[in-house]
C-alpha cells in the first residue's frame, strides 16, 4: 500500500523527537520506503530531521539523502561537518550520487568532504565525475560496474560478481573488455546461468552493444535509451574503454528536468536552475522579467495597428466590441499549435525536413476551427440581433465580418504558431522559446490588420 503523509503522522513523529524517544522513531519508519522517509524529511525542521536520520540504518539515510527535495538536502548538509558527510553518507553512496551530493557543496567544503573519504579509489572517481560537465553522459554515470576479460571463463564471472556485489547495488548485466578495457560486448545475467559451467565468455558474451561517449549530452542518451528500450547504457571514453554506467533512474531525472525547462520558457521565462523556492529574488526577476518586457513592447504594435483603423473605430464602436473576442481566439489557436509542435518535436515524432507537411496540415485543421468559431460567432450576433436589435439593420454585414474575421486569424494564428517553432529550431534555438505568450502577441498584431481588412471589405461605403 502506497504510504500517505498525513498530519496525523507528523504529529505523532514530532512527539517522539520532542522526547528524543529514538525507539518510537524506528517503529513509525521502519516499514516506509526511502522516498516516503524523504518526504516526511521534507516536512521537518533541521533539528528535528537531524534527530531522525541518526535513528535510521546507514545505507537508507543515504538513501533518503538523495530522495530530499534539493533545497532541503542543502540545508541539511549545510547542519553537518564535512567528516559526518563524508562518513555517514558518502561512504555508502554510488559514485554518480556522491558526486551530484558534493557538487552542491561550497569548493572548500568539497574539498574537506573528500579529504574524510575512506576509500582512496572512490575518492578518485568522484573528483573524476566532478570534472565532467554535469549535462553529459559523464556527468550522469556511475562507475561501479561487473566487467570481465573476453578470455575469462563464466565461473570467473560468478566470482567477479560475488566480489563486487557490496559496490556495484543493482546488477543488470555484465561488461565484457579486452586488454586494452575497450568495450566488445556485454554479457547478460540470465546467459550466464543457464550456459554450462566453465564457458568462455567469448562463446556466449553479446558483441552487438549500445553504448555512450562520456561527452553525449544528457537529453540525446535518454533519446537513445528510449529508443532501443534500455535500462542501462554503459558510457566508454574516446578511445572506447569502458568508464561508467547509466542507469533509468538516472535518465528519469533527466526527463524531468528537461520537461520543467520547457514548461517554464513555454511559460514565457528563462528556466531556473533551481528550485523554485531557493531561487533568490533579484534572480527569479531576472529569469521573468526579460521575455515579458519583450512581449510588452510587442503587445505595443497592437496599439500601433489600431491607430491606422481609428476612424473607422469611431465610426463602428461594434467593431472595438468584438476585438478581444477576435484576437484572443487567434492567440489561442496559434499557442495551442505551437505547444503541439513543440512536443512532437521533443519526441522526434516530426522534424525540420516535414515543414511542408506541418504547413498542409495546420492550415487545414485552422481554417477548419476557424469555420467552426466563425460559425458560432456568426450565430451570436443573429441572436443578440434577434432579441435585442441592437445591431441595427446592417446586423448581417456585422456577422459576416465577425465570422469571416475569425476564420481568417484564427486561421492565420495556428500556421504562425506551428511553423515559428520550426524557424527556431532551424536557426539553432530551443523551440520552448516560441512559448505560448510570444505566439499570442505575435498574433494579437496580425489579427488587428485581418480583422479591420475584412470589415473594410464587407462593410466600406455601408458603414465605414
């Protein structure tokens, strides 16, 4: 059953740190999950989640360490001295969580953290990954691994995995390597046991393998994972020795991160590069208050666009009643087709190469809408006529322009939308740019000129 983080619970845990009853501690905690207990860790103060964690077997506070929200993990480890670090949790971590653990510390708190590391070689492949660049194969990989020699028998990879089981955690498969440690293969947990004893690994190992440079970008190994379906990816230098691992959990933050940073440009706003309440004032102005200044200037030229029809605005206050009505189902139709490009070219479901396509498409699907809120809108004014003539006699050529209007820029808004993630991409820019506001804007200027072009056309020398 699914734990759930009630008051109720809270309450009772804090009784007992109130008490510094440690045993009352473990009993409420000793059937929850590491991330229920990060959780619940969440919800505590410093003191009190100090006192909890010193109840808790070593290998799940660690465990909970790397489940804590990342705000709250810093906070945490800003209470602790760099040996408890180091010694509490480190120790115990897999080496591509140490290294994102020590990452968020100050340089010279890293640097007493990896002074108090028991273990010399460990030490030495976090202050390797720290080098890496953090949204790259290398900085994501975790270098306990089981590889065998090509010319090793299956009982000797019996043994190598006994050996390594205490380091390595999960085992998904095992690494075949050659005398120079380039990578040739891989050797699957479930071909090891049912092959006879004594089989050489070069009789049964698997030669065709995916694998990643340690410089691959982040999102394209989760692309590659996704694509050939992988739980783990083993990561090789430049001259294709093997270096490390890549496991799913590792791609599903990854995914997560990418998503939130779309999500906010979508949003109109550069992406933060934390967490939202950790990020500091000034900076969190800085990352919105920029599109949004650009997006103000632009919404000017709609201001601009109207100067050139306020004759004909005096003329028919109508017309001025019905802008909002014209332009927003505009931009709402352009950002809905933009949010759909820009997903589909998230998951390679389209590339640059199927424009035309898109272009046939969205045009289609937009006048198609557009006919439908043209309809209804159309139908609007002849009832509002019906009931309250208020229209006048001209109330057709009025619903006429409302309708054909609205065809027109809802039209217009779902082509601008889909193809200006295109021309973004093309140009080398993330296509979240094109985010929902800019596409409205964009569109709000446009649809002025389309609407007052077709009242001129329906309703010049009648009532303009």
């Amino acid at each position: 059953m699914q734990f759930e983080l009630t008051d109720e619970f809270l309450e009772r845990l804090r009784k007992a740190i109130d008490t510094q009853d440690g045993a009352a501690v473990t009993a409420q905690l000793e059937n929850l999950h590491s991330p229920d207990i990060a959780d619940v860790f969440n919800k505590l103060e410093i003191e009190e989640a100090k006192f909890v964690y010193k109840q808790l077997h070593e290998q799940v506070a660690t465990d909970v360490l790397v489940e804590l929200e990342d705000d709250v993990r810093e906070k945490f480890l800003a209470s602790l001295t760099s040996k408890e670090i180091a010694e509490q949790f480190i120790d115990n971590m897999d080496s591509d969580d140490a290294a994102d653990v020590i990452a968020e510390l100050p340089d010279k708190v890293q640097d007493e953290v990896l002074k108090h590391i028991e273990d010399s070689e460990q030490a030495s492949d976090i202050v390797e990954l720290l080098n890496y660049d953090e949204h790259t194969a290398g900085g994501l990989m975790a270098t306990e691994l089981v590889r065998v020699h090509i010319n090793s028998d299956s009982l000797e990879c019996v043994r190598e995995i006994r050996r390594q089981s205490d380091n390595v955690g999960h085992i998904y498969t095992i690494y075949v390597v050659d005398d120079n440690e380039r990578l040739v293969g891989l050797l699957s947990l479930k071909k090891l046991v049912i092959s006879p004893t004594r089989s050489k690994v070069a009789d049964i190992y698997e030669p065709k393998i995916i694998s990643v440079k340690t410089n691959t970008p982040d999102e394209e190994v989760a692309d590659i994972m996704d694509k050939y379906n992988l739980v783990v990816v083993p990561v090789v230098d430049g001259l294709g020795r093997l270096v490390g691992r890549i496991t799913i959990d590792d791609i599903v933050d990854v995914r997560r991160e990418e998503e939130t940073e779309d999500v906010q440009k979508m949003a109109a706003m550069e992406a933060l590069d934390e967490p939202y309440m950790s990020t500091p004032f000034l900076r969190m102005i800085k990352k919105r208050a920029g599109w949004l200044v650009i997006i103000f200037i632009g919404e000017t030229l709609t201001a601009t666009a109207m100067v050139f029809f306020q004759d004909d605005i005096s003329k028919l206050v109508t017309l001025a009643l019905f802008i909002p009505l014209i332009i927003s189902s505009g931009g709402n139709s352009g950002s809905q087709a933009s949010t759909l490009i820009i997903r589909a070219l998230a998951l390679g479901e389209i590339t640059i190469k199927d424009w035309w396509k898109i272009v046939r498409k969205e045009i289609s699907t937009g006048l198609t809408i557009g006919l439908i809120l043209g309809l209804i809108g159309f139908i609007r004014v002849a009832l509002w006529q019906y009931f309250t003539p208020i229209y006048g006699e001209h109330w057709l050529l009025i619903a006429l322009t409302i309708g054909s209007a609205l065809v027109g820029v809802v039209g217009w808004g779902t082509l601008m939308g889909s193809l200006l993630p295109l021309f973004l991409k093309r140009i080398g820019l993330d296509p979240a740019v094109s985010s929902a506001p800019l596409v409205a804007t964009l569109v709000d200027v446009t649809g002025i000129i389309i609407y007052f072009s077709v009242a001129m056309l329906f309703l010049k020398g009648v009532l303009l």
